[in-house]
C-alpha cells in the first residue's frame, strides 16, 4: 500500500538516528495518519469494520518491521537504541494486544496477506502461552478489539490507550525524523479534543 509518507525521498530528510530508524519514522507518519482516521461516531460506518481499519493495522505491522530492521543497523549507538526502544515499549503496550497476542497475530497477518486477510485471521484461533498459562486466541475476538480499540468504545472507553499510542507515534516521528509534518488526521483530531 501506498502512505501518506511515500512521496518523501529519505535522503533529504535529516536523520538523527540514521536512515533505518528514519524509515521508522516515515512509516510512524503513516501509522499516525492511519490510526486517526476513524469515522465520524453518527455515522453507520461507526458500527463496521472499514478499510481504514484495515490500514490501521497495516500501520501497527510495518512499525514492528521496520523496528526489526532499524535495530539490526550497525549505525545506531546504545544510547539512541535505547531510547527508540523506550519509545516501542510505551506503543506496544498501549495496544489491545499483550506480548502473545501481538505475536501471533503479526504473523497470522503476514501468512494472510491479501484483500480476505482480516476475514481468513478472524476465523483462525491459536494456542499460546502468555503470562505462563496456555490459552486459546480467537482471531474474531483480536480483530473484534481492534475496532473497538481504534474507536475507544467497550471496553476502551475512557482508558487513554488509543490517545496513548497516537501521541507515542507522534514522539517518534518528532525523534526519528524530526522535519516531516505531523499528518493531517492527527492535527485536526487533536485540535478537536482541545
């Protein structure tokens, strides 16, 4: 999928971090964008899963892949590591997902890549072990908390986590690639909230 970010060339860009954590932060900028994109809650289109959600989603999958391949660049010092690191921790756990979850579903998504892949992860359910007990992933249920999680309804009404994952994108993006614009959606919902 094309992003909002593709049009910038990296090479004009400055990159504190180098040009592997800079892709990080170009695809942040695509993730933000994404994430802020929910539909308006008067409309039908509230209650449906959506191509942006979809896009959502995406977003949170090409942070993780880009993270691999930023940290495995040998022009990054320990320092800088550590602080993308930090930065990765308070994302992921702002997330709908713990450790396991996000695991399996990074590579149930990856094997279903393709236009049916949310509806071919929604009929999987898997085997895993987290916080030392062994329990059953349902995929309708993870896709399920997606969408509630991206339009803070049910259980993430009122809890901040989706607020929380926005403004870490936006911290990296401020950290990684510090001269690209913050994306439209972000600007608009975050002068909407005041």
């Amino acid at each position: 999928m094309i992003g909002p970010t593709d049009a910038y060339p990296p090479e004009r860009h400055q990159q504190p971090y180098g040009r592997a954590f800079f892709l990080l932060g170009l695809r942040a900028v695509d993730a933000l964008h994404d994430l802020c994109d929910v539909p308006n809650r008067s409309t039908q289109e509230w209650t449906q899963w959506l191509p942006s959600d979809t896009c959502a989603l995406q977003g949170w999958f090409n942070i993780e892949e880009k993270a691999d391949i930023a940290f495995s660049a040998d022009d990054v010092s320990k320092k800088n590591a550590a602080q993308v690191d930090d930065l990765l921790f308070r994302y992921r756990v702002a997330l709908p997902y713990d450790e396991a979850e996000r695991h399996w579903l990074y590579d149930a998504y990856g094997a279903a890549w393709g236009p049916d892949s949310i509806q071919i992860i929604r009929n999987q359910e898997a085997r895993v072990m987290s916080s030392g007990l062994q329990r059953v992933l349902l995929g309708r249920d993870l896709v399920r908390r997606w969408w509630a999680w991206r339009r803070e309804t049910d259980e993430y009404s009122g809890q901040g986590s989706a607020a929380a994952a926005r403004e870490t994108l936006r911290k990296m993006i401020e950290t990684l690639s510090p001269d690209l614009d913050l994306p439209e959606p972000y600007l608009a919902l975050r002068l909407s909230c005041g």
